[in-house]
C-alpha cells in the first residue's frame, strides 16, 4: 500500500484533522508494512549496525540481514559482459581451499590447476610467448629451472638449468638447433684454428677440447685389413700392425715390389700329352708311342694310343652258363651275344670283374678244346683282351670260356 499520512488539520484544534482513532489505524498500517516488508511481521529482519566500507547485507544465521563481507556466492556468478578487476594495481586470487583445483572450463575442455600437486594440465595446446630483450631480463634461474625462452637477435635458445657436471650449478644454458655451429659445445674448439678442407676434430688432452687436424695421425689406431677368406680358411686382423702374409702354394711363387704383389707360377707347363699326368705314351704302353693316324681311348686310369677306332665292351657272367655283354651295340645287357667286328678295328673286352672264375678267350673252332686264334691280340683274357680285327681273319671266329663250356659264342667278321 502506498504510505498513509495522518490527517492533522489545517490549523490546531480545527476539528480538521483524523480523529485518535484514525490516525492511529494508520500508524499501524504503516509499521505493519515495513514489518511485513523488511521482516516477518512481528521482528524486524534487518540490521545495520556497524557496518564497514564496501560491505553488503547478508541473511545471517540470526535470521536477519547484517552487514557482512561478500565472501559465499550462493549461485553462478554471471558478469553480464562486466570485468572483475582490481584496485590500486591490487592482485586477483583465486585461492581453492586445501587441495581443492582450480577449474577453467570453456565449452568441454577443462583446464586444471591442481590443488594437491601444483601441476596445471592443459588438455589443449598453449601459445605464449617466451622472448625477452636480453638475456638478462629472463626469470631467474633458482627461481625457475626447466624455464625455456629465447632472446631477441640471438640464433640460440636457452633454458634455466642446474648443471651439475664440472660443478657448473644453476646456468642459463644455450640449445643447439640446425643452425647452431658445433663450435658452440664447450668442448670443441674451432674458432682458435679455424678447420680446413678434409680436417677432422680430433681430442687434444692438453686442451680437452675436440680441435680440428688432419686425419692421418690417427692412421695408426686403423687396422688396415679386417677378415681375408680364401677357399680354404680365413684370418682377422687383431692388432694395427698385424701382418697379412701370400704365400705361394704348388710351382707358385709370390714377390712384393714397392705397392706390387705378384703372383707367379714357375713350375714346368706341359707342352706334349706325354708329359700329361694322366696319359702314358711309353713305349712299353698298350699300343707304345703314337704314330701319325692314331688316336686316344681312356683305359680307365690313362690315355693311351690305339692305333684304330676302338670299341670297349664290358664282360660279366650270368652264373656258369652265359657271359653278359655292355657296352656299343647293346642298348641292354645281353647273355652270350653273336658279336659283330670289322677288320682294321679294334675292340677291348674288359674282364676285369669275372676274369679269374671265367677267363675270356678267342677261338677258331668251338668247345674248350677248341683252337685259340690270338692274332692282333695284346692284354689278358682274365682282364682286359684288346683284339685288333687282322684284315685277314676268318669270316667266323668264336669266343669261350675256358673253364665252363656253356658261356660260349660265335663272331661274325667283316670288312
């Protein structure tokens, strides 16, 4: 209701005014809606005593409203495009009580400064700036070791660091980068002596720093030859003055003259068949030297001379009954074969495996009494028979052996 005011006339005891009565059901009204509106209609809920500057009224646990601090908000605090700010170059806490984090929300990344171990996590990236003017309007180093940052003009970055080796302690220590000269390590030394083609940095102990020389000083600590293989066995160097040594084999001589080795053979080079290792023609051999027109045939360990072309059959026995025949002619073994030879040739019938149980012999007629036919003949029957065909052999001739009767057969020959 809007405020009543007593009627008191226009002049005293003008009979103008509220009555008594009146004038105090106003008053009640009045004291009614002030204890309605600022209490609960019996008790005033509202009290201003003693307050300080920039203190506000807050609904205490006497259930009234005091002067107080603004020190519990009871709802988000919206700043409606306003700023907290601060006075007189004052600080701006935010200050969780004990362990509690610090949580800066925007959309769904949290940032949190964590209360109990100090660390802030930022899910996100962070761009900021880390350059100063100079080196020396950088944080302190005992203040802020691990602290990275560059200078403006300086090719290096830094960071604050506590070196303990050569008892360097807390230092601004510069970073490497691919545009950073290895002159920057402390331990290499190229500005003093600047390096020249093809110089490598070699430690000097007097310095102890790597300084750039020539490589050919240290040639001494190479070994010059790691493992040689050869087809049998192999060596590995295992000291820098190890010696490699060639050494000819058979008829094989080695020299080294200046940066040459040769290798040489100085043995005697065949220059004929007769001096060959594997050919023997003696004249004690199975046909002796050759002549014009011979060739040579493999007697199983030589070459020797036949005088025609030769053909060589291998002989065994099918028990006592037939000899078998291999070799030309026979595309199978075959029992007691009718053999075909011409005149001028010659054959060989290698007996060497059965020869001594059944000797091998050529005869003009049949049967173990039959008369033996030895022309052209050198060799062994119980070995190897070679039988050159006389331009004057019978037409027919026959072979047997002479133990058993049964291993017999005949010998056509022609021209």
């Amino acid at each position: 209701m809007s405020k009543q005011i007593i009627g008191i006339g226009a002049s005293a005891n003008d009979n103008t005014g509220d009555t008594l009565r009146a004038g105090g059901d106003k008053i009640n009204d009045n004291f009614n809606e002030v204890y309605g509106a600022i209490g609960n209609g019996t008790d005033v809920q509202l009290s201003v005593s003693g307050p300080t500057l920039n203190q506000v009224l807050k609904y205490t646990s006497n259930n009234r409203f005091e002067p107080g601090n603004l020190d519990t908000l009871t709802a988000a605090l919206n700043v409606n495009g306003n700023e907290i700010i601060s006075a007189s170059n004052g600080n701006i806490i935010l200050n969780p009580n004990g362990t509690g984090d610090v949580n800066i929300s925007h959309g769904s990344v949290t940032s949190v400064f964590d209360g109990a171990t100090g660390v802030i996590d930022f899910p996100t990236k962070i761009q900021y700036k880390n350059q100063y003017a100079t080196l020396s309007s950088a944080p302190a180093i005992a203040n802020y070791k691990g602290y990275f940052f560059t200078v403006d003009g300086d090719d290096s970055p830094y960071v604050n660091i506590n070196v303990t080796a050569g008892g360097v302690g807390d230092t601004r220590a510069k970073i490497l980068t691919q545009y950073s000269s290895v002159d920057a390590l402390l331990d290499v030394d190229t500005t003093t002596n600047a390096p020249t083609n093809n110089q490598v940095l070699k430690w000097n102990a007097s310095s102890s720093k790597w300084l750039p020389g020539d490589d050919a000083a240290g040639i001494a600590s190479i070994n010059l030859f790691a493992t040689v293989t050869a087809d049998t066995g192999s060596t590995t160097a295992n000291t820098q003055t190890d010696t490699l040594t060639i050494a000819g084999g058979a008829d094989i001589v080695t020299s080294v003259v200046g940066d040459t080795v040769t290798v040489a053979f100085n043995g005697t080079i065949p220059t004929t068949f007769a001096a060959m290792t594997d050919t023997d023609m003696s004249s004690g051999a199975q046909f002796g030297t050759p002549t014009q027109g011979d060739s040579l045939f493999w007697n199983g360990s030589d070459w020797i001379v036949t005088r025609s072309p030769i053909t060589w059959w291998e002989i065994n026995a099918n028990g006592s009954s037939d000899f078998t025949f291999q070799g030309p002619g026979f595309p199978s073994t075959a029992n007691d074969p009718t053999l075909y030879v011409n005149r001028g040739f010659t054959y060989a019938f290698d007996n060497s495996v059965q020869g001594g149980a059944h000797p091998f012999r050529i005869q003009s007629t049949q049967g173990l009494a039959g008369n033996p036919y030895t022309a052209g003949q050198s060799g062994s029957g119980s070995n190897v028979l070679y039988w050159t065909v006389p331009m004057d052999a019978p037409s027919t001739l026959y072979y047997q052996c002479t133990i058993h009767a049964a291993m017999q057969g005949t010998i056509n020959v022609i021209s």
